[in-house]
C-alpha cells in the first residue's frame, strides 16, 4: 500500500513536472493581434501562426463568438488569462497543445470531452534563413522564390537573400529562380538560421526545346534548332514582334521595310527560303501582332526538324508557344511602358532659300550667256532669313510620336487546375502632327489546363485580338507630297486658314494630312483563336499516350476608303482673288468585309520510355487535316455630294460591287521514331504522308521522309580523359525530302471555262462571257526540297564558353514556271503551270556565347552570324535571240539579287574631259556639264547605252545578318546592349529625286544637292567650276544622272544599336507590407545608333530602306521609361 502511494507520488511529481515543462514552453512565447470584430477562430488562428503550439477547440464551442482585441508583443499566457474568460472559455496545457475549454468545466470533464476536439491548428515550424550561389566567395541571392511543395504558400528572397516563412512539419520547402538548379528540403523542426545553396544549371543540355509536334531536351535535338525565351524577347519594345527578333537567331533573316503605325512589321524568312510556315500553341497561325508579354518561347526549325510539318514547312517553321499557369499562388503582374518615337534617318529637303537659289543657278547652268532668274535678290534675302517660306517635312511631322503598352495578366494554380490570363493594350501613334495615322491593338487570352486525373487533363486556349489602324486617304503620297511642295510657299494662300495654298504639281501635305480634309483609310481586323486539347496517358501501355486537338480560328477584316472631293487655292494679289485649283471633283467610297475561317484537327499517339537505362526510345503517329474558307464582298460608289462616308448616300451611276469565295483542303499523316543510345548516339526519322486539294488524285499525296543523326562526343569516355571540361559537344546532320505545293493555281488538272468579258447578247444590254482556262496539266504536283545540315555545337565549364555552327544547303526542283515563252507565237492557247524551273540555297551560321559571375556580378555575352546565297539552277525562258541577250538576260546558274546598270568612273571634270569621252547623251555629248556622271564604254564602240550594262551591285536584302547581345546583373541593376546588323546588300535610289528638282521640275529637291559641281560665280559664264557630290544643276534635270548606275547604287551594311536597357528591381522588403513580390523599372530605347558607311548618299538613308524614290515612311527610334510589377 505504502508502494502504491509511493508509486502514485512519484508518478504525480513526474505530470507535474511536465505539464509544467510544457506550460514553460508554450507559454515564454510573444504573440501580437490587431482584430476588430473577427472571429474566435481568426482570434485562435492567428495565435497559432506566431507560435510553435497546437491550439485545439471545439468549433461548436467557438462558433458566434466576435472578438475584439488590440495587443503588441504580450506573452501568449497573459493574452489567453485576459481575453478567453470575456466569452465563458479558458484553457488547459496538454502535450505541448493549448485546447480551449468551457470556463467552468473540471478536469474529469476536461478528459471526457477531448474527443469532442474537431478542430486543430495545424503546428506550423518557422523557417527563416539566406540564400546564396556557388561562387567563391558566396553571393547572397535576391528574388529566389521559396515555397511549400503544392501549396501557394511561397515568399521570395530579399536583396540580402533573407526569407521567412511557416510551414507544416514535413513540409517540402522547394528554392528556384530562373538560371539556377532546383533545390528541396524537408522541413522537420524550426529553422531559425538555415543556409541554403543554389548552382547554376549545369548547362543548357535539360533546357526543353519545342519542336515538330512536341519537344525534346536539347541535349536530344539532332536537328538545327534555335529558340529565344520570353524574357529576352521582350527587351525590345515595339508593336511587332517580328522587328523583336530581328539578329535574335542565327538564320532567321528581318528586314524592317517602314515605321507606319500597325505596318511597321518586319519582313521575315529563315535562311532566305522564302515564306516560313507559323505554328501558335500547335495550329498554323499569324504571330506579328500577339502581345509578346504572352509569349513563352520562340523556337525556329531550320532543316530536316521542319520536315514534319510537310510542304508547309519546306521554307522553315516558327514555333510560338505562349504562357501557361503552374502550381503556385495566384499571382497578379503587369507590365507596361509610355514612351516617344522619333525619325533614325531622313534626308532633309531644301529650304527656301537653297530651293531658289539653286532654282537659279539651274537657269544660268542651262543658259549661261542669256538665262533670267527666276528670284530676286530681295526675294532671296527674305527667304534665308525665313520671313518668307514653309518647311513642309517640320509643318507636317511632329518630333515626339508617343505610344504606350500596356499588360495585366494573372497566373497560379495547383495540382488540379493551372491558368494564365491575360488582357493586353498597345497605342501607338504616328509622326503626323494631325494625329490621324494611329494603330490601336487589343489583345486577351486565356491558356487553362486541367487534370481530370493523374492520367487525363485538357487544355483550354482562348484567345482574341482586336485591330484598328486609321490613317488619312493620302497617306502613301504624303511623303511624295512633302517633297514636291515648293518650299516658297505658305501653308495657306495668302496666308487666310480658309484657303489651302497650292503648292506645286501636287496637293498641300498639310491639307491631306488630316482626315477631315482629304477623307481616310481606315482597317479593322478582328480575331478569335481557340483549341481544346485532350491528353491521356493509357494505362495499358507504360509511357503510351493519347492526344487529341480540335482548333477554330475566325477572322474578320474590314476596310473602308473614303476619298473626299480636293480643292485648293492661289491667291491673285492684282485682283485680290483666290482661284480654285481643282485636284478631286467627287468624293468615292470603298467598303470591304472579309471572312476567314479555319477548322484543325489533330489525333496522335506518342510513346516514350527507357530501356535498361541506356535505350532512350521514343515515337509519335499523328493524323492532322485542316480546311479554310475566305469570303469577302466589296462595294464601291461615287458622290456628288460627299456629305455622309455610307454607301448607300452615293451615286447609282459608275457604282461597282465584287465578292468571292475561296477555299482549301489538306490533311497529312505524320511519323516520327527517336533513339538514344546511353545519351551518346541519337537518331531520328519522320516522315509525312501529305494530300492537297489542288492536285490530280492520283499525284494529290506525297511521301516526304527526313532523317537526323548525332554524337554527343562529349559523353564517351576518351573525350572526358582528354578534354574534362567539355561538357558538351555534338556532331549532327540531317537530310529530308520536302514536297510544297508553292504557288501552284488549283485544280489545272481540270479544263473548264472562266468568266471573262462583257457581251451584248439581244436587248438585254452587257452579259459575262465565258472563256476557256487554257490547257490542262494532270501530270501538275508537288515540287520537292532536298534539305541538307551539318554541324556542331559545344559548351565549356557549364556554358562558360559555348558554340555552335551549321553548314546547309537545299535543293529545290518543279518550281512552277510556263513554257509559253518557248513555243510559237501562232500557238493560240494559254498554258498551265508545269514542275520546270529550280533552284540552290547554301550558307552557314554561327553562334558563339560566354556567361560568367565574378561576385555579384553577372554577365553575359552572345553573337551570331548567318549568311546565305540562292543560286537559279534553271529559269524556263525564251531561246535568247544574240550572245548580249543570253549574258543579259539568261538567268540560269546565276545567283540571285544581281543589279544591272552603267558603271561609273567618275565625275566629268571639264569640257574637254566631255568633248573627249564617248557620246552618252545621243547628242554628241551637249547637254553634258562638269560635274555630270562618266560611265564605262563597256563594249568600246564609243557609245554609251544599254549595251553597256554590266552587274554593278546586289539585291536589297542582307545575305548576311549579324547580332551582338551583352547582359549585365549587379545589385538589382540590370543592363542590356543589343546591337544587330546586315551586309551584303545594296540601296538603290533613282528616277527624279536624283534631280535638283522633283516631278521635273515642279516640285522641290534634296537638301543634299545642294552639295554639287557649280561655277564659282554661276552668273559668269568663264567663271571656274567648283566640285561637289551631285551633278550639277539644271530645271528638269539630267536623264543619263537618274539611270541605274553604280553612282546611284550605295552599300547598305548596316549596324544598329537595336535595343539598350537599363532596368532597377526594388528589393522585396520594400513593398512587402503592401503584397508586392517584385517592382522593376526601366528606360528602354530602340534603333538608338545607325552605323552605315559615310560615302555618297547613304549617310542620308535608312539602310532597311528599299524604296528607291525615297517615298517610305520612315523607320523610327523610341525611347521608353517602363515597369513590371508583380503582386
């Protein structure tokens, strides 16, 4: 007995020491609250979350009861004692779990009613610590996101690289950020000073890479692939996202042509193929004008790769794949810039006073013994000191054109469903200073993806974009207009804002700069993408999966020309009259609407699974067939009174009305088979089994195969011995027959009947006649490409270093081409197209990269460079009639792009230099001046005509493109240069802008003539003649100064700094308390430098420039101030 009250004794003292170890460690904790009329679950809650306790209650026992308490730092004891007693509870220790009780309840109640405990907050650990990279010595790591493994429960790393966070024991605590390999640990107990340390990624090897059909691990891809991820698109801010990846991938080829508003996109190719097939999210679609904030990645497929895509991608392909969410919180960002536009390169036109007194010192050069000027010195005085004229170019264009880009996205999700939405605004304004050539742009989109299970989830794509570009009627002759205006004129006549001056041979530029005045040209362009994928992975077959894709795509455009009646006025000072100078008596309207509409479907199997660790095999089936229908109908009238823009206000008489209806069909069978070897040896075949509507059935479809092989040399033992810190290098090639279908006229297999004509049958007045098509031609099919790779690439110390290069070449046969000009006149019938003409395209690209960190320091350095030549095999043309015309004409074994013209030689120096050279004015030489071009008697017959021309210079596109991109990252600073560049490319100026005077005469002229041979005193006959740059100047000018010569020819290399951004991230402390994880601002400036060569005229010219008359809207720099915000 006295053992038993021993035993009890000790085994009381023992409860009480415990219960009081645990009430000392429940209660030596600080809590803080601020709750105005909250629950008593809130209350408990947040209790919870600053302590290291279980609290346990009733929820029965808590429920309806509101609580109000404001405390700051107290002893969660003291808390508990004051506020619980308030609502009839108190509290007992238990095992380190504080559980809420009735007030009154005894402890036999208290045992009683534990089970009746349905609510617990879960025991949260706290972890806090740094974050640091691998370098020597370590550097802290700001914005690494940390977070509990599914769950939204994340935080990101401050500028020290500190973090805080709770979360439950045995929890996964997961560490990532872009560049970095991912790290995760198991949380067991709190953490009050973890270290933790991220490498950078080994290399790019485990990068996906989004190919044909799907996508590969770099390491994998056997073919000629390049890619560019979002966050480096971006860094270039316009409208297009074609001009952003201009020098962006070696190979693709971006010529920016014009700066107009919603025009301004660059022309685009891959290693100059021609037209590039373009795949958004998996179906062919436009990409120029998605918002690139929703842009993912950009991958192109430059040899076999592109093959599974059939004839579609006999030119290439471009594969745009945008964002989608992931298993994280809700996130909201938004991205946006304003920012200002301004001309890289213009020439600038002559003055009034340059304008007139070259004016007449092109009187005296024509006549020098009797001519009479046309300005006289008090006239010319008034105009140099600009009491008297107009600067037509600055009256006209403003020196700041603003646009702005707006982005507002939200992304999250967990391991049932993920999701990214987005809406998207972009303004951007023209250099006009009446404001009406704009481009508006909205974009929406919404990607979601949902796991039905753990096999089975679908993707929803949603996507919409809305166009609106307005610009005035005369828009593509305002340039000319501003050129040819007589720069003594004013704006208005005799200086009254109700008359609009005549300038010259044609309209006021400021007159038909605004709508209201000379009517507009507007287009609407309105977009609807979708497509609902299914994905399974059968359960029958490990690594078998199943997938289905339905897309439809609506397009509606719309266009409305209204021209409206053009008067404008000279004023008569002797009568005080203002007479009408009519350039449009009636108003007209043209009104289009467009239709588009595209189904798409898609069924694949795919299988991938590894043998024994070392046999890495792979497959896809896949069955597509897609069909489009375009309608459109157009309607056109004249007004009288050109009062309301509608057609049904205007004039029966001369109205016109059209409309059609196209489509097409196609469907292809899809194969591709992958192997690798122990990582080392790879191989890859595909095939495509393609059909076309526009062919006979028995030559409709075509068996297109590719094959690929690579060696990862790098991973066999030999190469580690010998060079160790190689960690990649691959040796791969490829070759793939690919049929197109070109620019082949459907159904030529058929004879039939077109209409064509009007015809008077009987008193029904005009009817359309019929007219044969011309011969058919059922032998017509496919062309074929026969693409070949080879090439390399490596990486030393984990990207330290890396290279890559790659030689092709592709054969083209069956081009389209007619023999109409090979056989006899007399013959009578048109013919069809047949499979003649071909062609070879070769070239080479490299790209070279180095990346390190030095501390905190970071940076990165990349280059590329691409060139490429199109060679004719055959051109079917005529038998040529003499040798001249075969070396002229003939253009087979020839490459492409040659320029043909007169060779210069020089400048005549004198007279004598004239009277003793070959005629070339059919006039003995008389009209000639110093100063005038001297061209090359090619055939030494004394004379100087088209017999004369010979090649003098090449296309107006870069047969070489270069890019140059340095990164640098210190301290939450970020800096980027982004120079790109072309050669190999000639621009070509002719025909009037080559005279002093525009439109012979009647207009004005280049600033730059005024830099010409002229006598020292123009008015002296015998006066000596000073040398210049142009020619010297005459009214109407010289013929043999504007031909094609190689005076007039100019290289066009260019180097542009295409982009510089310097960019601040806020560290995170900052905005935390009010939920913002990251504010980053930026200043951002494009087409900032233009480096061209500094001789002739191409100092004057943008070297993107193609228009020979010099009539373009010019390419433009911009400057912006952004930022990005993520909450």
């Amino acid at each position: 007995m006295k053992n038993n009250r021993a035993n009890k004794g000790i085994l009381s003292f023992l409860l009480t020491a415990i219960f009081i170890g645990w009430e000392a460690m429940a209660f030596g904790q600080r809590v803080s609250v601020n709750l105005d009329r909250a629950s008593m679950e809130t209350f408990l809650t947040t209790l919870q979350q600053q302590t290291d306790v279980a609290l346990l209650f009733n929820e029965q026992l808590v429920a309806n009861k509101i609580v109000s308490v404001k405390a700051k730092d107290v002893d969660i004891k003291d808390l508990l004692k004051s506020e619980l007693p308030k609502y009839g509870l108190s509290y007992r220790v238990s095992n380190n779990q504080i559980t809420i009780i009735p007030a009154a309840q005894s402890e036999a109640n208290i045992v009683s009613k534990i089970g009746d405990v349905t609510k617990q907050v879960q025991v949260l650990l706290s972890v806090k610590g740094r974050v640091f990279d691998n370098s020597q010595p370590p550097s802290a790591l700001s914005s690494v996101t940390v977070a509990e493994q599914g769950t939204t429960n994340a935080v990101v790393t401050d500028e020290s690289g500190s973090f805080s966070i709770k979360v439950p024991k045995g929890a996964t605590l997961t560490f990532s950020s872009v560049g970095l390999q991912t790290k995760q640990l198991v949380i067991s107990k709190n953490e009050p000073s973890l270290t933790v340390t991220l490498t950078d990624e080994v290399s790019e090897l485990n990068e996906i890479v989004v190919v044909g059909y799907g996508v590969q691990k770099k390491a994998s891809v056997t073919g000629s692939v390049a890619s560019i991820q979002s966050k480096d698109l971006v860094k270039v801010k316009t409208a297009s996202v074609t001009n952003m990846l201009a020098g962006r991938l070696p190979g693709l080829r971006a010529v920016q042509r014009s700066g107009a508003p919603g025009d301004d996109g660059a022309s685009i190719d891959i290693r100059g193929y021609g037209g590039m097939l373009v795949i958004v999210d998996g179906v062919e679609r436009g990409f120029s004008e998605l918002d690139a904030n929703d842009i993912e990645s950009i991958s192109i497929l430059k040899d076999a790769a592109a093959a599974v895509y059939g004839f579609k991608g006999s030119n290439g392909v471009l594969l745009v794949t945008t964002k989608k969410g992931s298993e994280t919180k809700t996130k909201l960002e938004y991205n946006g810039y304003y920012g200002v536009q301004d001309v890289t390169r213009y020439p600038r036109m002559m003055n009034a006073y340059e304008y007139a007194a070259l004016y007449n010192e092109a009187i005296y050069n024509t006549n020098p013994w009797t001519g009479v000027p046309a300005y006289t010195n008090e006239q010319l005085a008034a105009y140099k000191n600009g009491s008297v004229g107009t600067d037509w170019w600055d009256e006209m264009v403003q020196p700041a054109a603003p646009q702005s880009s707006h982005n507002l996205s939200v992304y999250g999700g967990n391991d049932k469903v993920n999701f990214y939405n987005s809406v998207g605004y972009l303004s951007q304004q023209g250099i006009l200073r009446s404001n009406d050539w704009n481009f508006d742009r909205y974009n929406i989109r919404s990607n979601i993806t949902v796991n039905v299970t753990k096999d089975f989830s679908v993707d929803l794509k949603l996507s919409g974009r809305y166009e609106k570009r307005d610009k005035p009627f005369d828009s593509d002759n305002l340039f000319r207009q501003a050129q040819v205006a007589v720069p003594i004129f004013s704006i208005y006549a005799n200086e009254n804002p109700n008359y609009w001056q005549a300038v010259g041979d044609m309209a006021n530029p400021i007159h038909t700069s605004y709508s209201e005045n000379a009517g507009y040209e507007n287009r609407y362009r309105r977009e609807f993408n979708s497509s609902l994928t299914f994905n399974w992975k059968l359960p029958w077959v490990v690594g078998l999966n199943a997938k289905a894709m339905v897309a439809y795509d609506y397009e509606n455009s719309e266009w409305k020309t209204w021209q409206k009646a053009l008067n404008e006025y000279t004023f008569d000072a002797s009568s005080d009259t203002y007479n009408e100078v009519v350039l449009r008596n009636l108003s007209t309207l043209e009104s289009k609407q467009q239709n588009y509409y595209k189904p798409t479907q898609q069924y694949s199997l795919n299988y991938n699974h590894l043998f024994g660790d070392k046999h890495d095999v792979s497959g896809m089936l896949l069955w597509e067939l897609y069909n489009d229908q375009t309608t459109w109908v157009t309607g056109y009238r004249q007004f009288a009174l050109g009062l309301i823009d509608n057609l049904d206000y205007g004039d029966a008489i001369n109205q016109t009305s059209g409309g059609n209806t196209t489509s097409t069909a196609h469907a292809g069978l899809v194969g591709r088979f992958n192997y690798a070897y122990d990582s080392r040896y790879l191989l890859e075949f595909s095939f495509r089994e393609d059909g076309s509507y526009k062919f006979q059935s028995d030559r409709r479809w075509g068996f297109f195969p590719g094959i690929s092989l690579g060696w990862r040399a790098s991973e066999e033992s030999f190469f580690k011995r010998i060079l160790p810190d190689v960690d990649n290098f691959k040796i791969r090639g490829s070759y793939a027959k690919v049929g197109d279908e070109g620019s082949f006229d459907a159904y030529q297999y058929l004879e039939g009947y077109t209409y064509s004509g009007s015809y008077v049958l009987g008193d029904g007045g005009l009817s359309t006649g019929l007219s044969s098509s011309g011969l058919a031609n059922p032998w017509l099919t496919w062309y074929v490409s026969k693409i070949m790779n080879l090439g390399f690439e490596g990486s030393y110390k984990h990207g330290l270093l890396t290279a890559e290069f790659d030689w092709f070449r592709r054969d083209r046969s069956g081009l389209p081409a007619t023999r109409q000009a090979t056989l006899p006149t007399i013959f009578g019938e048109s013919m069809p197209q047949e499979n003649l003409n071909s062609d070879l395209n070769t070239g080479f690209e490299i790209s070279i990269g180095h990346k390190n960190k030095i501390g905190q320091l970071a940076y990165n350095v990349t280059a590329n460079f691409s060139t490429t030549r199109i060679k004719n095999k055959y051109v079917e043309r005529a038998v040529p009639t003499n040798m001249y015309d075969n070396y002229r004409n003939n253009t087979n074994d020839r490459n492409t792009g040659i320029q043909w013209g007169r060779e210069v030689i020089g400048q005549f120096t004198s007279y004598e230099d004239i009277l003793n050279s070959p005629i070339q004015d059919n006039n003995g030489n008389k009209s000639l001046l110093p100063g005038d071009l001297k061209f090359k008697d090619v055939n030494n017959d004394g004379i100087i005509d088209n017999n004369d021309q010979a090649p003098i210079g090449r296309g107006t596109t870069p047969t070489m493109y270069y890019g140059l991109n340095l990164g640098v990252d210190y301290k939450g600073f970020d800096f980027n240069l982004f120079f790109q560049g072309g050669a190999g490319h000639d621009v070509y100026i002719s025909g009037d802008v080559l005279d002093p005077f525009i439109q012979q005469g009647l207009g004005n002229g280049f600033a730059f003539m005024t830099d010409r041979w002229h006598r020292e005193d123009p008015t002296d006959p015998s006066s000596p003649w000073i040398p210049g740059l142009m020619p010297a100047a005459r009214i109407t000018g010289q013929a043999d100064n504007r031909s094609q010569n190689s005076y007039t020819l100019h290289d066009a290399a260019y180097l542009r700094l295409k982009s510089l951004e310097l960019g601040y991230t806020f560290p995170t402390t900052w905005f935390k308390q009010i939920g913002l994880e990251k504010v980053r601002v930026y200043f951002n400036g494009n087409n900032l430098l233009t480096f061209t060569g500094k001789e002739g005229l191409m100092k004057y010219i943008d070297p993107e420039n193609n228009d020979t008359s010099l009539r373009y809207y010019p390419q433009l720099k911009t400057y912006n101030l952004g930022i990005n915000v993520i909450f």
